[in-house]
C-alpha cells in the first residue's frame, strides 16, 4: 500500500449536515481515489460554547484560539496539506492543528465563498491564509481584492464536479421531472412555474421548506444527482443573486452551473457576466438565458418542447464538455501543478476514462 502523501484537513467530522460542504466532501473523496491521501478529520467540541468564544475574539483580536477542535496531531509526513474552507471562519479550525506546517512540505488553502465586500469583517481570520503556500478562490472577482489586501498571489481555481457520477449515459434515466429548482429562486419566476404546474400539469420540483441541513452528506448529495440526471430543465443563477447588499457588484459562477450541465439538463437562468463564464461554458447553447426576475419562463419552455432534436444536441454537449473540463480531476490536477506534484497513475487513468465517456456521450443518438 503506498503511504499517503497527501494530507487532506476535512471538516466532516465537524460539520457533518451544512448543504454546502457536500460538495467539499466529494471533491475529498475524489481525491482519496486518484492519489494517496490521509484524511484528517477532527472532531469538534459538541457543546459549542468554545467554538462561538474563539470566533467572537477573532473577529475583534489578533488571537487565533483552538475554537473547539479536540486535541489531535498528524503522525507522518507528507508532500502537500489541503485544506477546503468554506468561509474564513474555517481558518480557525485549520489552525487549531498546529504541527500542519511542519509534517508537509507544501500547502494549499482552497476557499469557497469569500466575497470582495465581506473582506473587511475578517482581518484577523485572513492573516492566517499567510500560512498557506498557494492560495486558490473559487470567486474569480476576490483574487485581486484579497491578494492586495493580504500582499499574496492568490489564484482562481473553477469550481467542479464528479462528472462521471452525475453523468446520465449510459443508463439514460427517464427524464420525469420537467423543472428542478433548489435554493435561492426568483419569487417571480417561481410563481410562473407554479402557474404551469396548475394549468399544465408540469412536474415541478422545488425547495418547499427552509433549511441548510442535510441529515447525512453523501446521501444528500447523491440524491441530488440522481433527480438532476432525472429533470429535463435546470434553474442556475450566480451566487447570492438575491443578495447584492452582500456580494455588492460581483458576479460569481455558482456550483449549480457544474452541476446541472453535468448531468445533462438544460439549464435556463441567467448568463453570470463576469469574465469567466464564456471561458468555462464558451460551448453553444451551454444555458438558455432567462433573466433573474423573469416571469417568462413558460414561453421559453414552451419553445425548447417544440425542438427535441435541438434538446438532444444541448444535452450532450452539455455532459460531453463537463466530463472534458469540469471534473474534478482537472481541478486536482491544478492543484498539483501549483505545489509541484507530479500526478498519480489514478488520476491519469480517470482522465482517460473521462475522454472515452464523452466520446461516447458525443456519439449518441439517445440522449
């Protein structure tokens, strides 16, 4: 057995429910089947109270405190350390293992959600992504604010999927939802389609009760998948797009735009214009536009039921071009480049795996 040479710090244990880190526990486990990697997954202090102390004096303090990590220590060595936070508040907890920096020879802090406008409430939490050797954003328009304030390059890193678990061929399920919608929506755009469910009988699913919980991660996630390989259109919009009194001005590409054009879903919502997007989804017809706010939406449904053969095309471009830039191999494969790791076999014989099923995806006339 080869001895692992990737350290990777996992809050599964510490935040084992939160919606969001389902998609951070993928791309860990994804990794954990291309390279030789320790999982290091701490538990946390279940009471809480130490936790809420340590970030109400970070927020104030130059102090980083142990915020409720039970005491525990990597035992080997290693050639790189991850570690995917999911806002700065994380640092906390990555810090809280104090020999990290000195069992690995490189390390990387990948962020989530860390918008431009926020970075003034997290001095003291961002002084510790210094630590870091590389520093990846999944926010391509905080790369430059951060890096300026932190007086580090910082990189944009893509978001990315499990491709071929969200992919739909070769079993091609049998699309029986008509319109999947989950998390944030337009109220106005909601309601149209709610229109569309009384007077057509459209089978529309959505989020009808509030909560960011999920009572197990991994099941969580792959039910996910398997009703997006189930429904034939996709609501998408960048992030916090109802909350410009948070992101300000800036426009990011959410994890939804991965995930539903992995799965082969039409996407319909809005084209985030921010730079990025037409490098990442430059293929044609990767989404059809419909404005946030809209409530248009059934005519623009309307349109695409009358083009089959035009659906088929977008749904395999949309699999094919995922499997062929968005999984996360290629995101590993960043990352390792970034630390000066050479890949493992395992991610070079996934890769190839991934060219053989878009090619196939490619010459199908099923989809």
């Amino acid at each position: 057995m080869t001895n692992p040479r990737i350290l990777i710090f996992s809050f599964r244990n510490i935040d084992r429910k939160t919606l969001f880190r389902c998609a951070h526990y993928e791309f860990e486990d994804t990794i954990s089947q291309m390279d030789a990697v320790e999982l290091f997954a701490p538990e946390a202090d279940q009471a809480g109270a130490r936790h809420q102390m340590a970030l109400r004096v970070a927020f104030h303090l130059p102090l980083a405190l142990n915020p409720g990590i039970q005491p525990s220590s990597p035992k080997g060595k290693y050639d790189l350390f991850l570690a995917i936070c999911g806002s700065p508040r994380d640092l906390l907890m990555v810090n809280a293992v104090s020999n990290w920096r000195e069992v690995c020879k490189k390390s990387i802090c990948l962020m989530d959600e860390l918008w431009a406008k926020e970075m003034d409430e997290y001095p003291h939490f961002l002084r510790l992504l210094k630590d870091f050797d590389v520093i990846m954003l999944y926010y391509s328009e905080s790369v430059k604010p951060l890096s300026e304030r932190i007086g580090r390059s910082c990189t944009f890193l893509p978001a990315g999927v499990d491709t071929i678990s969200f992919c739909p061929y070769p079993q091609l399920p049998n699309r029986a939802v008509d319109v999947y919608s989950i998390g944030r929506r337009s109220e106005i755009t909601h309601r149209a389609l709610l229109r569309m469910v009384e007077e057509e009988g459209l089978f529309y699913l959505h989020d009808s009760i509030a909560g960011d919980q999920a009572i197990d991660s991994m099941q969580h996630r792959a039910l996910f998948r398997n009703l997006a390989k189930r429904s034939r259109y996709f609501i998408v919009n960048p992030g916090l797009i109802d909350r410009p009194d948070k992101r300000g001005n800036q426009i990011e590409i959410g994890n939804r735009y991965y995930e539903g054009a992995a799965s082969g879903t039409i996407m319909l919502g809005e084209r985030p214009n921010n730079g990025e997007f037409e490098r990442l989804f430059g293929w044609p017809e990767a989404l059809v536009h419909v404005p946030y706010g809209s409530g248009h939406i059934n005519a623009v449904i309307k349109e695409l039921d009358d083009q089959p053969e035009r659906q088929k095309m977008m749904r395999r471009s949309n699999v094919a071009q995922s499997l062929l830039r968005h999984d996360w191999a290629y995101r590993w494969e960043t990352m390792l480049a970034s630390a000066g790791l050479e890949p493992m076999p395992a991610l070079i014989q996934r890769k190839q795996r991934l060219r053989d099923v878009a090619d196939a995806v490619l010459n199908s006339k099923l989809m």
